[in-house]
C-alpha cells in the first residue's frame, strides 16, 4: 500500500480520530503492512502482550473467546490494543481472518514507548477505546461487547 493511502486510512479511522498530527506521524513510522489468509490467527487468546496493536485495512476478522466466536472485526477499526491496559498484559480473546483475505497494519509500541510524553495523543486515543469497550461489555454483558475488548 502507497504512503499517501496508508496515511488517509490512520487519518480517517474513527478510533484515532482524536489523534494528534505528531502522534500519527510517529505510529505512521512504526507501521507494518500484513497480510493473511482465511483461518490464520493473529493473536491467540492467553498469549502475552507481543507489543504490538493493529488497524484492519481489509477484509473481516473474528473475535473468539474459549472457542467460541464471539463477535466481528471490521474495515477500519483497531483491535489488540487492550492487551496494553490490562494487569495481565495477555490477549484476552483470539482474533482469526474469517475472509479470504486480510490485510492489516500492525504497529510496534512497547508499554514504555506508549507511555510517554511524545505519544500521549495516541495512548489517550487507545485507553478511551479500551475504556469505552470495558463499560459498554460490563453493562450490557453481550458476547459481541465481549469480542470487542479484545
């Protein structure tokens, strides 16, 4: 994918809406293009923080939690970054591709990295996603709230 093309997508995804130019700039940097096939897994539920959050460009993925699927991830939105928040610091569902095709744009952040001051934007972008998921699984207790937090 072009410079420009990437650069649209971070810019119109509605979970980095908020973010600053600095801050898109610097996650633009540490952006890898991914692609994967249908049933290949991207993060797998218990695993440990890998350092890493992703944005789906293309394609359709699956939440699963104890095996079960548990709700859908769509075009332009992000998803393992709650890994970053929680005491654990593990995955807390699996994602799966469930199209014939996925592409992805996979961010390498350490918690140390994402803490600081130059990547404040983003990581008050990201916690309001996690927070925003953890309130809407703890009130409405839906297996789809539940894919959501992964």
């Amino acid at each position: 994918m072009e410079y420009n093309e990437v650069k649209r997508l971070l810019t119109e995804c509605p979970d980095l809406a908020a973010l600053d130019e600095t801050s898109a700039a610097d996650l633009f940097w540490r952006a890898q293009e991914l692609t994967f096939s249908e049933g290949d897994t991207i993060y797998a539920e218990g695993s440990p923080l890998d350092q890493t959050f992703c944005l789906l460009l293309s394609g359709e993925l699956v939440a699963e939690k104890d095996g079960m699927i548990t709700g859908n991830i769509y075009e332009s939105q992000i998803f393992g970054e709650m890994a970053y928040f929680t005491n654990q610091s593990v995955r807390n569902a699996s994602v799966r591709v469930s199209s014939p095709r996925a592409v992805i744009l996979q961010f390498h952040l350490t918690p140390a990295e994402l803490g600081g001051a130059q990547l404040a934007g983003l990581r008050r972008c990201l916690f309001l996603r996690t927070w925003n998921r953890f309130v809407s699984t703890s009130q409405s207790g839906s297996a789809e709230a539940l894919a959501m937090s992964v």
